[in-house]
C-alpha cells in the first residue's frame, strides 16, 4: 500500500485505543468496549484484539479487560497461568479463584468514562 492512499478502518487499533486509557487499578469488559465502539454484540472480537495484543506497542493493558463477571478469561494468552492476576494484583486490584472481587467497584465503563 503506498503511502497516498487513506489509512484503513481498523477495530482492533480502536479497540487498543481504548483500552490503553482504562487506569491502573481498574478493569473492564469485553462486552463495554464493544457496546462503547458501537457494535455491543462484538464482544468476541474485543477478545480477539486482546488475544493479538502481546506485541502491540505502544503496549496495550490487555489484563485490565475481563468477562462480564470479572472473570480473568483471557488468561491463558499471557506466557504463564497467573501472568495475567500477578498484573491485575500489582495494580491494586484483588482476584480472587480468577474473578476480580468487587468487579462492580473497580469496574470502568468507557460509555462513562471516554467522550464519544
């Protein structure tokens, strides 16, 4: 691609964007960013963009992102099983039986948070 023509649309790099402003000590959902970018059953594919973002820089927090419940479900793409709650923890954030425990209080809503 030269470099004249326009950039293309990328969801992932949107999805990175907003992560990447979630604050230390908070943690989202899937489902939030997905809802935020205006295509709330795209869920998954947040998933999929965090999945991808090991190598992404700038870096992207991707352990901050959690399943409605607060359940660390993306664990397993982070080298060693705990990776992902040893970061969370280092933060503040307490986990427990891999779910964040108080998830309603730590819980950053982009939609609130984030100017549209």
């Amino acid at each position: 691609m030269s470099s004249s023509q326009p950039k293309q649309y990328s969801f992932f790099t949107d999805v990175y964007d907003v992560v990447r402003q979630i604050p230390k000590g908070r943690a989202t959902s899937y489902g939030a960013i997905a809802k935020y970018l205006g295509t709330k059953m795209s869920a998954r594919m947040v998933g999929w963009a965090m999945n991808g973002a090991i190598n992404i820089k700038p870096k992207v927090p991707a352990h901050r992102v959690v399943n409605r419940n607060g359940m660390l479900t993306g664990k397993v793409h982070f080298g060693t099983p705990t990776k992902m709650q040893e970061l969370l923890e280092k933060e503040g954030i307490k986990v427990e039986k891999e779910t964040i425990v108080n998830f309603d209080k730590i819980f950053w809503d982009p939609a609130k948070e984030l100017a549209i």
